[in-house]
C-alpha cells in the first residue's frame, strides 16, 4: 500500500478509537501516531514487492528494534503518554498488517526470508485508499476544528 493509506488509516483509527474509549488524543499525538504509521516504509524506502520483501523495516523483528526503541526513548524523556505509545506500536503493526494484505511481508528478516499474506489488494486499488484516507481525514479534521471552534464560543 501507499504512504498515504499506512499514515493516515491508523489516525482516523486512533480518533474513533480514542473517543470510543474515552482517551481522546491531541493534535501532535497524531502527527506522532501518524508518523510510527508510516515508519516501516521511511526507515526503508521501496519501490518494489521484492523491495518490501527483502525489507528489515517490514518485519517482525524490525517492528521488535523500532517500537522497543521508542518506547525506551519515550520514557527517559518522558514526553510521551502510555496511550499514545500503545497506539504507535498499532500503527506500525496496522502497516505491517495493511503490507501482509496487499503483497505480503517478511515476518522474521532477517532471521528468515519466509513471506507471509498474499496479493488480496491489487496495487490498481492503492491510490484510491490513498484518496479515500485523505479525504476522510480532511472531513474529521475539520469536523473536529468545527466542534472544537463550537465549545469555546
Ligand atoms: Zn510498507
């Protein structure tokens, strides 16, 4: 899948998540959010399936080093709140997810080269989950500025 669909999809996970349990989260959080999403593709950039499928970044193991990283980083600055940790490690395990789907991954490179998942989501339908990422994240945002714009007049 494409950048746009392994950031924002877990955004506006994490947006109806928060509110349905009653964690909302802030602005930053989401760019945070946002970027963990993304992560496995900037820390490895590819244009090909073979690419991904010699790719560090998309497995289970590079998901071990990269969240278990943040976390400890996380935690000396102590910045960061636990809930906003939790929904990081989901968007870097939703890519990982959304990758399995749409091509397969990698799961223990590079212990092993073993390739699980499958071509479920052909690459012709990318662009449009891109599309339709965006906009819905266009609608929440200003649907949120609009509440939020709402309450304090
Ligand atoms: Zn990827």
């Amino acid at each position: 899948m494409l950048i746009g669909t392994h950031a924002l999809s877990p955004v506006v996970i994490s947006v109806f998540g928060g509110a349905l349990l009653k964690y909302p989260l802030k602005g930053r959080e989401f760019v945070l959010i946002a970027c963990m999403g993304a992560a496995p593709d900037l820390l490895n950039p590819h244009l090909s399936l073979a690419a991904r499928h010699s790719s560090w970044s998309h497995s289970l193991v590079g998901f071990a080093v990269v969240i278990g990283s943040f976390f400890v980083v996380a935690g000396l600055i102590r910045k960061v709140r636990v809930r906003v940790l939790c929904w990081s490690a989901f968007a870097y395990l939703w890519h990982l997810t959304c990758d399995w789907f749409s091509g397969g991954i990698p799961y223990l490179y590079p212990i092993r080269k073993d390739l699980i998942g499958g071509g479920w989501l052909s690459s012709a339908y990318w662009l449009y989950a891109d599309a339709f990422f965006i906009l819905l994240s266009i609608m929440i945002w200003k649907y949120k500025s609009l509440v939020s714009h709402q309450k304090s007049a």
